[in-house]
C-alpha cells in the first residue's frame, strides 16, 4: 500500500532494501571496482548464467565517464547510482511485485501514468542482450526492466529479471526537484554538500587530465592478466580484471583516444574476455554440482 | 446449438508496434483453422491491448459438418486375384479406411484402375476439436522479436494468462505452460484483480467495466475525441498524425487526455523541432491554433482514469520542459557556430573509413551537382552548388549529434540553419528536399535545386558504396543502397529527366581514383545493380519483364529512355507481324551466336559491301533493306524525341528480307569469304535491333 512519500534519497534506498529484502532477496553491497552498471556486478553478470536460482538487491554506484557534464546539466553525471534487483527465476508476478515497490517507496500509482514503454537492451562489452521495458511513471524514464536471453555470448535457462531502477531520477520526482544536485540526501545533505566538488573534480579527469598512452598500456596488461587468471580457473581474480578493462576502455572513449574501428575492435576485445569469464563460471559451478539448486550441496 | 469462442492470450506490455499486425495474423489463423476443420461460425472479431490478444467468434457449430472422403487404395489388377475374390491388397485398404471388402469401388485414373473407398467422416464435437486448434493458432503468431521467460515457448514479452471458452464451458487449451481458463485481468493499476467471465459475450463489457477498452478501434476514436476535447479547453486543435494516433493506441488500456503547457518563449524554436520534442519520445500531440499557428501546450493520452490529472501534467510537463531546453540549448550554439564551421567540422565525422569523412563526401557531392547541372539545368548550378555545400552541415550540429530525437530532423533542421543565416530560399529548400525519396511512396523534392542536390547525394553514396564493396545483396538493404538507387530511377523517370547514369558513374568513378580511393572487390558490379532498379521501376509500370530485360541489356543507363524503348515494345509485340519477325531475328543471333569466333566482325558492321557482291538476290535485298531501316531507325532515335514505336515499326518492315534470305541463301558456305561476308550482313541486321533493344531477351 502506499506509504508517506519518503523525505530523503536514503529514504528511498532504505525502503528499497526492506521492500526486497521481505522479497526474499539476498542484500547486498556494491562491487568493489569501477563499473558502468550494476550488471557488470558478478552478483548479476555470474549468477544469472546456469541453472541456479539467484535473487538479490544491490545499490551500485555506476560510472559513465563520457556522461559527466562538471555538474551543470541537471541530470547528467559520470557517476550515478543504480539500485539493482535480479530475480531468477523470474517469478509470474514480477511486474506486479515492481509496482508493488513503487508504492512502497510512496509513489500512488493511481494517480499517474505508469507505462512500459518497449525496449530492447543490449550490453556489447558483456555479450549480453535481453528483451524488456523503459518504465515510465508520467513521462519519465524510471526504471529498465530486462527479461535475461543472453550473457557473456551463453543462452540463459531460467531468465532473470534485471530491475534497474534510477534512483536519482525517482528521487527528484518525488522530492519535485528538478536538479539532481538539489537532491536532499539526508536531512541535512544534499546532493550537492556530498558530491558536486567530486564531479567536477572526476570530469575533469575523464576529458582533460586522464593519460591515455597509460591507458592503453594497462588496457594490455589488464587484458593479459584476465586472459592468464581466467585459464587458471580463477574466476573471480580474472572477471575482476575484464571489468578493469571495460573501465579503461569507457575512459579512453571518454578522452576521445579511440577510433570508431578501434572501438568496435576493443569493444569485442572485451566480450571475448566476458565469455572467457563466463564459460569459467559455469565450468566452476557444474564441478560444484550447481549447490544452490534446491536439495543442492551448498557448499559455494 | 452454436456458441460463441472466447480465447484471451493475457500476456506483458507488447511493443506498439506488434500488435496490429498480430491480432490481424491472430484472425486470419482462426477463420482458416475453423474452415479447415469445418466449424461452421459466425463473425469472427480480434482485439487487443497491449497486455492482450483476443479473439471472439459468434456462434460456433457444436460439431464438425460430416464429410465423405475419397481415398484412392491399390490398382485393381493386384487387388483381386484370378478368381476375382479380394487380395490382402484389398482387404488391407478396406480395413484402413474403415469399410467393408465389398463397399469398395472403383475409379478409372490415367493409370489404369484403382480402388476407391468412400470414407465417412463422422464430425467430432467442438469441444473436442476447439482447444487444439485455437492453441496452434496462439503458438502460430510471430513477431519480429521474441522472447523466452519460462523455458516453455517463445512470444513477443511473457505470457501470464489464458482464457479460453465454448459457451460457458472452459475450452482445455494449453500453451506456453499455462493451462487456459476464465479468469482474466483489468487494467494493472486501476482494475488489477482476477475476474471470471461467465461467457464469450461478457467479454468486452467485463473489461470495460474493470478500465479496459479492448478494441482498438473503439480506443482509437475515444483518443481522438478525447483529443479534440482537450485542446478545445486551450482554444486548439491536434496536429493531425496518423502514425502517432496508430502507435498511441496500442500504447494504452483505457486513454484518456492531459492537458500540459509549456513556456511560451520555446515557441521560437523552429515548429519541427518543437513538435519532435512533444512527439518522439513522449508520445505527446502538438496543438495549434485557429490561424495553423503552434500552441504553447499538449496533449499527452494517459492509459487510465480519474484522479491524478495534476500529477501527470506536472510530470509530463518537467519532461518536455527538460527536452525543450536541450533543444534550445542546441539551437543557440548551433545558429552561434555559424554553417561554415559546421561544415568544416564535417572533416571529423567518418563517412566510412575507405571512404573518408563527411566532409570528402560532400565535396564530391557539389562536383557532381555542378557536373549534373552543367546538362540538367545550367540556370540552376549556382544556387544549388551553394545547397551542396551545406547540406550536410547539420550532422556536425549540436542538435543532431546529441543523438537525441532531433537527431531524426537532419535535413529539416539543416534547412532552418541557413533559413536563419540568410540563405536564398532555393538554397533553403534544397537543404530541405534533398534527402526526398525516403520511399517508394515519399514525395519527391520539388526545386531542381532540391532534385540535383539529391540526385547527388545518391549518387554519390551509390558509387562509393561499390567503391568500398558493401553490400547490395541479400534480403537486407544494410546500407540503403537500393533505396537509394530507386530514388533515382523515380527522380528521373517521375521528373523526366534526361541522364545516363552509366556515364554519370564513370565519371564519379574518376573522382574516386584521383583521390587515391581504390575499388575494392565487389560481388556484384554497379551496371548490374543499375539494371535491377531499373527493371523493378519497369515492373511498377507495369512493363511485361522480358520486354524490359530486352530493354536494358543494350543501354540501361538512361532510364527514362530505357522506359521509352520498353513502352515501345510493349507496344508492338500485339502486332500480327511481330512473332514472325522475332523468328527470324532468333535466327540471326542464334547463327551469330553459333559462329566460330573470328569469323565475325566485333560488334555492329559498317555495311561497306558493295551490291555486286552478293551472288543471291535475296542478300542483295537483305543487304539494301538493312541499310535503308539502319538510316530510318538514326533518323527516329535522333530526334529530340526518339520514336522508338516508328523505329520499331520500321524494323518489323524487314521480315520478308529476312525470311527470303533464310529461304534462299546458306550462310556458312565453304567459301570463307563469303561466309564471313553472310555473317557480316547478320551482325548488320542484328546491330539495328540493338540501337533498341536486346530481343532475343524476349
């Protein structure tokens, strides 16, 4: 039912995490390293390949570096928040379950437009791909919703459902703000108080000051050390540094150091490496014996 | 007694776009599944939402019409031995087909004869036939994209629910997984709970009271009079849109209007690019005013009803309101920056990377508009000159390249650019046109400014595009290249417009190589390319296809010619001489054809023999008849004009000269000179049908 709209973005993120968590799902932190989105996460990106059932949440703060504006652009940042939700299998219900989270977050869903505007996603770097939704609530993009088909190049059996909601966008809509920056964090915090010297501080990196000959150096050292960790079987270690590589490489673009066919070449670059990882992942599990299947070993 | 069908397939938001055409596939493979296993039935309707495909059929027989079958068994020499009692052949096919031995009959067949068995099909109920048919149909449907959720089957988004009755009866359909019943849901916010529906005929008025208007029809006129109404109340009217209208319909359960405004000073913007911010994305209809001008407001369709009208308009108005200023952000920056700058930045957008940037290929572009004017319209070289040089500017603007929905208003908005720089409105215009035909029902451009700098653009991208050895095969068009070709063949057929493209190619081929861009291997050449846009433009007019294979093989480079010559054949293949001369002329190329190489002179001949030569009458009159229609035939296609049906007409005078010299006269004599000198009046007569068309294609 719906709640009091909440005052603060903690609200939201605090109400998020009871919501799933009474959901049944696993609570967890954000990835340790720089990512684009939460799907890079290996608590997405592994756990929605194999049989095993998997749901959890997540906040992940998610970095876009060519999308920083220094903070001047109302809705622009290089390094925003996602709050991630994956449920798999996907359950009958689970469209019905995500309006019943925007209720919970204080949002009366009779009184707007709610719509699910077609959208098909698609994660080169990751091999990935799925058919799904832009959710809109009056107009306004606020959520991604994604049925699973492919990761890391394999068919996925059972289908996730990756709930991607922009926690910012929500958060102006109900706090009738406009400016991300004027976003009141806490009580007494804004958006701004926390991170608007960061964001200035991180574009200017991303498009003057990042060294690219550097970049590129560790873009081939990375690459090597996730080759060689992947056929080691270390699956951990070695996705660790593909997802460096996909950083660097999102820098490099940002610095305007990659051309349009090196771009393509090291975008497949990195699939390659994500497929590596994956098929590693999946080799992992199935020694394991798949523990979180139901009567499974669990010893993961 | 007949009932009535209801099958509902509930199922998750379907793209716009795939609905119509699914409920259409939906009731063409129930009225085809019901004829197919003789279901007598009443009107057949689909609806649908988009989280539903319907299908209501009034009054289904309860049972299949009986039908008598006859099935064909052995020969009956083998099924009846020497005493005349029946084989096992017989007595097995009379089993099979559930007969008696002795119900057997016989059937005469141009084979001999056989057994016959009439079958009695005995009609099964509904009930039983029903739940297959209806779950094929369902399983039938395809989309452009599908997906799969459960592991249980593939659709266009998941599908959660099935009703499906006979009557009040369940029907036991099963698909996806989901065993079909009668429950079925309203609208996902305002009605979200199950219901049950007593019977097919409560289906429509069940959902309608649960915030559902399930046909789209009906949802289709409430959106436009909800529309109407709503932009009264700001003293407009909708900017009618047929596309928006279609693909908001089929975006909504129950639609109902908003009303939002915007700041009046955004209505400086050029009217594309505001009408593109409301439209685009948000799918929100632009008002104007009684005197056609752009009202500061919108209507946006919201799926649902009853309160929250206010927090929809502010929503949907702080989105616009966010769009509009980028747009105004673009356009100020854009119009600061000047068009030469956006050119020059053209030399940083790749084209492709065989082919250079943008900025090369528009170079390219205003040699050839110059090139093409120079025969074309001299008048207007100056002015369009000046369009090519700009036409591509907008791609390096601000506004296009944010890759926003503006980004689909090139052209449009290159046109407003040099309208606010102060560019003569021919060069406006051009910009304007210049990307015209999209399609083979898009209007063409009408300035011959718009028409040379299109042409241009086209041409340009069709050359390079063999240049660089893309693709122009297969069912996909990756590259737009055949697009492009058909709108030159339209331009120049529709307009009237004398070019050999051919030569035109070559040329732009010369440009090529002298900036140093080699041809890359292609599969297929561009004078093959050519002819197939060509023969498809021929085969829209209607032009028997032989007729315009005939027509291209010898020039194909001029289409409004080629169409002249072929409209010209088309012409005289109903004339009573026409097959006969086409015998001959088959004679005379196949000899050629057969000819050992070197015996004959390449090509056409020059006729230099003298009369006295000829030891037969019917050479000599061969030899004099070619000659006089060879002069007759330059004197027609010579003419402003070209009379090709008088030419041809003249050729068909040469069938009697034909005939007798076949009659008369043995080509491959033993004598080489005289044999080479036969042949050589053959490749005459044949290279005076070549001036129009290639017959033996016929």
């Amino acid at each position: 039912m719906s709640a009091a709209k909440p005052r603060t973005f903690q609200e939201i993120l605090l109400r998020l995490e009871q919501f799933w968590s009474d959901q049944g799902c696993v609570l967890l932190q954000p990835y340790s390293g720089e990512v684009g989105a939460g799907t890079f996460n290996p608590a997405t990106f592994f756990r929605v390949l194999g049989p095993e059932p998997w749901n959890a949440a997540y906040v992940e703060p998610s970095r876009r570096p060519k999308d920083g504006r220094y903070g001047e652009n109302p809705n622009r940042l290089q390094n925003f928040y996602q709050y991630q939700v994956v449920l798999k299998p996907s359950p009958p219900d689970v469209l019905d379950r995500y309006l019943e989270s925007l209720r919970h977050i204080g949002i009366d869903l009779a009184r707007h437009d709610v719509r699910f505007v077609e959208d098909d996603w698609e994660s080169p770097t990751l091999g990935a791909w799925g058919l799904g939704w832009e959710v809109w609530l009056d107009g306004q993009e606020i959520t991604q919703f994604t049925y699973f088909q492919q990761a890391g190049g394999y068919d996925l059996n059972p289908v996730t459902a990756e709930i991607t909601y922009g926690i910012e966008r929500i958060a102006c809509y109900l706090q009738g703000v406009e400016r991300i920056m004027d976003l009141q964090w806490s009580a007494d915090r804004t958006w701004s108080d926390l991170f608007l010297k960061g964001e200035v501080e991180w574009c200017h990196f991303n498009f003057e000051q990042s060294n690219a000959p550097f970049l590129f150096e560790l873009f081939e050292k990375f690459e090597g050390e996730a080759v060689r960790l992947l056929k080691a079987g270390l699956v951990l270690p070695g996705y660790d540094y593909v997802v460096k590589c996909s950083h660097v490489f999102n820098l490099l673009e940002a610095r305007g150091a990659i051309s349009v066919t090196e771009r393509v070449a090291t975008i497949a670059r990195v699939r390659k490496m994500a497929r590596l990882a994956a098929g590693a992942y999946l080799k992992q599990r199935e020694e394991l014996g798949f523990p979180l299947l139901p009567g499974g070993s669990r010893a993961s | 007694m007949p009932r009535d069908v209801l099958l509902e397939v509930g199922c998750e938001e379907l793209p716009a776009s795939f609905l119509s055409p699914a409920l259409a596939d939906l009731e063409r493979l129930a009225v085809d599944g019901l004829a197919e296993a003789r279901l007598a039935h009443g009107p057949v309707r689909a609806m649908g939402t988009p989280r539903r495909l319907a299908l209501l059929v009034e009054a289904v027989a309860d049972r299949q019409e009986d039908r008598v079958r006859e099935v064909t068994g052995p020969a009956v020499k083998v099924a009846y031995d020497a005493a005349g009692n029946p084989t096992n052949a017989a007595k097995g096919f009379a089993k099979g087909a559930g007969i008696a031995v002795e119900a057997l009959e016989r059937t005469a067949t141009p084979k001999g004869e056989y057994l016959l068995a009439r079958v009695q099909d005995v009609g099964r109920s509904a009930a039983e036939v029903l739940p297959g048919l209806l779950g094929a149909s369902v399983l039938a449907l395809k989309f452009p994209k599908t997906m799969h959720w459960n592991g249980a089957g593939r659709f266009a988004r998941p599908v959660r629910w099935l009703v499906a009755l006979h009557g009040e009866e369940v029907l036991a359909v099963e698909a996806f997984g989901i065993v079909a019943g009668r429950r079925t849901r309203g609208h996902r916010i305002h009605a979200p709970d199950w219901v049950d529906l007593a019977r097919p005929r409560d289906y429509v008025s069940a959902l309608r009271e649960r915030v559902v208007m399930v046909e789209s029809s009906e949802r289709r006129g409430a959106i436009e009079s909800e529309l109407t109404r709503a932009a009264a109340t700001v003293g407009g009217t909708p900017i009618r849109d047929e596309e928006l209208l279609d693909e908001v319909t089929n975006l909504v359960e129950w639609p109902e209007a908003v009303v939002g405004s915007f700041d009046e000073r955004h209505l400086s913007l050029p009217r594309p690019v505001v009408v593109t911010a409301m439209k685009a994305h948000q799918r929100y209809f632009a008002l104007e005013r009684p005197d056609r001008s752009l009202l500061p407001n919108f209507v946006m369709i919201r799926s649902g009803r009853g309160e929250g009208a206010e927090e929809i308009r502010r929503g949907t108005q702080a989105v616009l309101r966010a769009r509009l200023e980028d747009a105004r952000f673009y356009w100020d920056n854009d119009r600061k920056a000047g068009l030469e700058a956006r050119v020059e930045s053209l030399a940083g957008i790749v084209w492709h990377e065989r082919l250079g940037t943008i900025r090369d290929r528009v170079k390219r572009i205003e040699q050839l508009v110059e090139e093409l004017a120079r025969t074309l319209a001299p008048k207007s070289r100056s002015l369009a000159a000046r369009a090519a040089h700009l036409c591509k500017a907008d791609l390096a603007s601000e506004m296009v390249r944010s890759g926003k929905e503006f980004a689909t208003l090139q052209g449009i908005v290159g046109a407003e650019y040099a309208a606010a720089a102060g560019e003569p409105p021919a060069v406006v215009q051009a910009i304007r046109e210049h990307y015209l035909p999209q399609g083979p029902s898009d209007p063409l451009p009408e300035s011959m400014e718009g028409i040379l700098v299109s042409l241009a653009d086209r041409l340009e991208a069709l050359v390079g595009g063999f240049r660089a050895g893309l693709e122009v095969t297969g069912s996909q068009d990756p590259y737009g290249l055949r697009r492009a070709g058909n709108g030159v063949v339209r331009i120049l057929v529709e307009k009237r417009l004398r070019l050999d493209v051919m030569a035109t190619a070559a040329w732009l081929d010369g440009i090529f190589e002298k900036a140093g861009i080699t041809k890359a291997p292609s599969t297929v050449e561009f004078g093959t390319f050519w002819g197939q846009r060509v023969a498809s433009a021929l085969e829209e007019a209607g032009i028997r296809h032989d007729t315009a294979d005939a027509a291209i093989a010898v020039r194909p480079g001029d289409p409004l010619d080629v169409m002249a010559r072929a409209r010209a054949i088309d012409g005289i293949r109903e004339s009573p001489d026409f097959e006969g001369l086409m015998t001959g002329y088959r004679r005379v190329a196949n000899l050629l054809r057969s000819a050992p190489p070197g015996e004959i002179p390449a090509g056409d001949h020059p006729m230099a023999e003298r009369a006295e030569n000829f030891g037969a009458k019917a050479e000599a009159d061969l030899h004099l008849e070619t000659k006089m229609a060879r002069q007759a035939v330059e004197t027609y296609l010579q003419a402003a004009e070209p009379d090709y049906g008088a030419a041809l007409r003249h050729l068909l005078g040469l069938r009697p000269a034909i005939d007798a010299f076949f009659e008369a006269v043995m080509v491959m004599d033993e004598d080489p000179g005289t044999r080479k000198r036969r042949l050589g009046l053959l490749a005459a007569v044949r290279g005076t049908f070549l001036r129009i068309a290639d017959l033996s294609a016929i």
